[in-house]
C-alpha cells in the first residue's frame, strides 16, 4: 500500500489585516518549494525525520547529518518564495510532515 506524504504548512503570527488568499498561497509557496528540494516524498520525510532526531538530541552518522542539513537547506528555500510578494515581521512558517 503506498501512503502519500501529508506536510501541513501555515503561515504563523500574521498581521490580522493579511487578506486570507495572500497568506493561502504563501502557504502554497512554501509547500511547492519543499517537495520540489528532493527527488521524491521518502527523500523528503527522510529527511525532516532525521532533521527532526537530531533536533532532539539523536546522533546521526554523516551520511544522516548530510540528510538532515537538505532538510535546512530546503526549508530556507521554502521560507524565500513562501515569503514571495509579502511582507510580514514577525511571521513564520509552521510545518508538520507525516506519512
């Protein structure tokens, strides 16, 4: 059976006068971005996992610590075009990945 990657992305600590639809398709933004960083869905949650694990304290071999830093190289890229044609201080993208 093969399950589809979920990432619910949102668009946290806005200004409440941001219209609905900009912060929609910042949100798209980012979502379109991050899968286009890896080459497939498992490449892409492989990498938040590990990310994630070593966030918490886990030990990664360097092949994990390679994995892990894609992971923060697509976020960053993902954060760019999310933030694309808006202009918000304090906002920040929330994501949760799972399977």
């Amino acid at each position: 059976m093969v399950t589809q990657l979920q990432i619910d992305v949102r668009l946290q600590e806005i200004p409440s006068d941001l219209r609905q639809e900009l912060r929609r398709k910042a949100e798209e933004r980012f979502e379109k971005e991050l899968r286009r960083s890896f080459p497939d869905e498992s490449a892409l949650f492989s990498a938040f996992k590990l990310f994630s694990d070593a966030s918490e304290g886990g030990l990664l071999t360097k092949a994990e610590e390679k994995q892990a830093t894609a992971w923060t190289k697509a976020f960053d890229k993902a954060r760019q075009a999310g933030f694309r044609d808006i202009a918000v201080e304090e906002a920040y993208f929330e994501v949760r990945v799972s399977q």
